[in-house]
C-alpha cells in the first residue's frame, strides 16, 4: 500500500466516523471508519518503513567510476 493510499483509507475512515450520520440497518459505519483509519495508520506506517529501509539500502551502496583516458597511437 503506498503513502496515498494509506491517507485516502484514513480520511474516507474519518468521514465515516465523524461526518455520516445516516445509520444503515444492519451496519455499524462508525466500526467501519474506525477500522478503515487504523488500517490507513498501518498501511502508512509499513509504507514509511519501506521507504526509509529502501533509502538506507541505496545510502550503504557505493558505487564509483573510473576513467582512463589514453592517448591515440601516433
């Protein structure tokens, strides 16, 4: 799940949360934003471990080049 996707769960989570106030027969929509904002908070939280893992990894590389210029045979 990437960063965006983990702050769209979140705030669809919250709106349902907080601003709905219709109330469906057989479903609890407040549990349901509820559960959505902490799989939002999850997926962000796995999503920046990945990201800062994937940063240490390029840092740890190194990588250099080396040029030799020779000149032309006569």
């Amino acid at each position: 799940m990437t960063i965006g996707g983990s702050i769209a769960l979140i705030v669809v989570g919250a709106i349902l949360r907080f601003a709905v106030t219709w109330k469906p027969r057989y479903l609890d929509l407040h549990a349901i934003g509820v559960i959505l904002m902490v799989a939002g908070v999850a997926g962000l939280a796995v999503s920046v471990w990945v990201l800062v893992s994937r940063r240490r990894a390029r840092a740890a590389t190194h990588m250099y080049e080396q040029r030799r210029y020779v000149e032309p045979p006569p």
